[in-house]
C-alpha cells in the first residue's frame, strides 16, 4: 500500500497564511460519540481524502476522522508554513495547533481516547501536538516524517515519559531531510522516553502493508 507523498512545494510566508476556515473533517468507523478516535493527519500537499481510505485497513470499532490542513498550498493543503522540508515555522505551528486543538476539544471531551496518526507533513504536527501536551493522547503515530525540531515545542529528555508511540520510516525515504529522521526516532525511541513501538521499512517514503498491519494492531491494544 503506498500513501499520497507529501510534494516539495515552495514556502509559504507567514504573512501569506490565511485566517482559517472551520475544519473540514471526513469521517469513518464507528458513529459513537463515546467511542476511541483516531485522527489521520495526511501530508503536505495532500487533503483528508487522500487519507480517509487508511480507516479501511484498521480496526473496527473506533471512530475514525480525517482533518483537512488548514493552509491552502498548491492544490493541496499544509498544516504550516516551512521553512524548509520537515522544519516548521514556529508562530505557524503554534497558530494550527491552536485551531486543531479548538476542534478536537469540541469532538472529544475530556475522557474520551484520542488517537493520532500523522504521515509525513502530518506527522510533524501530531508530534507538536504530543510535544505540547503528552498526556492529551491515548497514542500518536508518526509515519515516516520528523518531529517539529526548532519550532517552539518541548523536545526534552524524559518529557513523554510512557507515552504510547508508533514510529515507522523508510531506510530509503529522500523526501525527509535523513538527519531530521535519525534525530526523531533516536529522541522517540529513546530519550523521550515513550512507550515506542518502532518500526524501519527499506523503502521509501510511503505506507508499506506491513506497517499498516502493524499500525492496526498497535491502535486496537490502545483502544
């Protein structure tokens, strides 16, 4: 199974990023309002059809949602402005969280288990969003993509102290700057110290069925 890559595309200004529009959001699963959700987060250039379709191939029973980033960006969407491949502009990052957060506060009171699956774009901002507030998710997935270094969250030593964490890359992905890939799984697997399953494919940038399959079952222990 291969997943929509995240396009290089040029910057955009900070001065250029519009007011936000409400999410939009496309949904699968369960109809619960009670039940896990999980959240996909798709990558830049990409919309939340691209990945909506990935709720087929994990369990049933959570509620599934898949969020439009709010940026619009070269026929696609982004969930910051860049300032370079994988490296956020922080007042950007910081401004999305704030509209993601205010939508998901709304969908999922406190008590109900939030799952985070971000793939490369979207998985640098599940990491802000679990870099800011660890205890706020059940579990975050970072899908071959890099933690928001430099970008105005925490990354310190023990700060995701038992965390859940699923992290899978690509030995041969050339879409993420490789030092940026080394440097997230050494911090997730290691000084973070989360509860990391952790996983490397020898391809490229993209979902294998392998890690699909092994996604699947990791968010069916959470939930």
């Amino acid at each position: 199974m291969s997943a929509v890559p995240d396009v290089p595309l040029p910057d955009v200004p900070l001065a250029d990023v519009p007011v936000f529009d409400a999410p939009v959001v496309a949904t699968a699963g369960s109809t619960d309002p009670a039940a896990p959700l999980v959240v996909l987060l798709h990558g830049r250039g990409s919309n939340e059809r691209d990945i909506i379709g990935l709720a087929e191939h994990l369990p049933a029973g959570p509620a599934y949602a898949a969020v439009r980033a709010p940026i619009a960006e070269g026929g696609g969407y982004a969930w910051f402005a860049n300032r370079g491949i994988g490296r956020p502009v922080a007042e950007s990052l910081a401004a999305t969280m704030s509209w993601f957060r205010a939508w998901l506060d709304g969908v999922a009171s406190s008590g109900r288990p939030v799952v985070l699956v971000g793939f490369s774009g979207g998985a640098a901002f599940a990491g802000g969003l679990l870099l800011s507030d660890p205890g706020r998710f059940a579990g975050t997935a970072i899908l071959y993509g890099t933690l928001p270094f430099d970008a105005g969250v925490p990354v310190t030593p023990g700060l995701l102290d038992g965390a859940p964490v699923f992290v899978a890359q690509g030995d041969a992905d050339t879409v993420i700057p490789r030092e940026l890939l080394d440097r997230t799984w050494h911090y997730l697997v290691g000084e973070s110290g989360a509860a990391s399953s952790a996983r490397r494919d020898p391809g490229g940038h993209g979902l294998t069925v392998d890690t699909v399959d092994e996604l699947g079952e990791w968010i069916a222990a959470l939930t």
